[in-house]
C-alpha cells in the first residue's frame, strides 16, 4: 500500500510561482512513472505532468515551458516548479503513482488526496 502525501498547495497572484510536492511512504514500491493531474469544478480530470523513472518527461500543451517536473531522491519524491501562473491553472491538483511490487513495474495505480491551487487576478 502505497500512501502519496501532497504539499505545496495555496492561493497566488497570476505571474507568481508555486512548487507542489509529492512523496510516496512505501520504499518497496518500483515507481514507473509519478505525475500531476488537476480538476477544476465541472471539468474532468486531466494530465499536467509526468516523470519516468528513466527520467523522461511530458507535459499538457497549456503549461509547456511554465512548468517543470522532476524526481526528488530515490524516486519516492517529485515535485513540480510552477512558474508564470494563470487563472487558467487554477484547480485540485492530484498526485498519481504508477508501478509495483517484487521487482515489477507494473500493475498498480495510486493517487493522493489533492491540494488546491488558486490563482488570483
């Protein structure tokens, strides 16, 4: 079982910054890829981010070169730089896991329990 604890999470002006991180509590969980989806109210959940555990990484076109997403040590942290902030970016955002046990990658998805993001005009 794999717990995702968020922080980072608060209310700034538009072209302000804010760094939103995730770490995950189970060190025998082989991460495959972390990332960060958002959901404003009345929209459905989408990406914003994600790593690889190769390092590799893509973004949602609307936060291209204003956000970076990277791995903490060991790979049971990331975080993600938000630079340039718009209104447009306000919403929940949420932690996602992906990985497995005993020596797999694959086969189990976690998410964490949100943390608001709200910009302000």
């Amino acid at each position: 079982q794999v717990q995702l604890v968020e922080s980072g999470g608060g209310l700034v002006q538009a072209g302000g910054s804010l760094r939103l991180s995730c770490a995950a509590s189970d060190n025998d969980f082989s991460t495959l890829v972390m990332g960060w989806y958002r959901q404003a109210p009345g929209k459905q959940r989408e990406l914003v981010a994600d790593i690889h555990h190769s390092g590799g990484t893509n973004y949602a076109d609307s936060v291209k070169g204003r956000f970076t997403i990277s791995w903490g040590n060991f790979k049971n942290t990331m975080y993600l730089e938000m630079n340039n902030l718009k209104s447009e970016d306000t919403a929940v955002y949420y932690c996602k896991a992906e990985g497995g046990y005993g020596g797999s990658y694959f086969g189990y998805d976690y998410w964490g329990q949100g943390t608001q993001v709200t910009v302000s005009s």
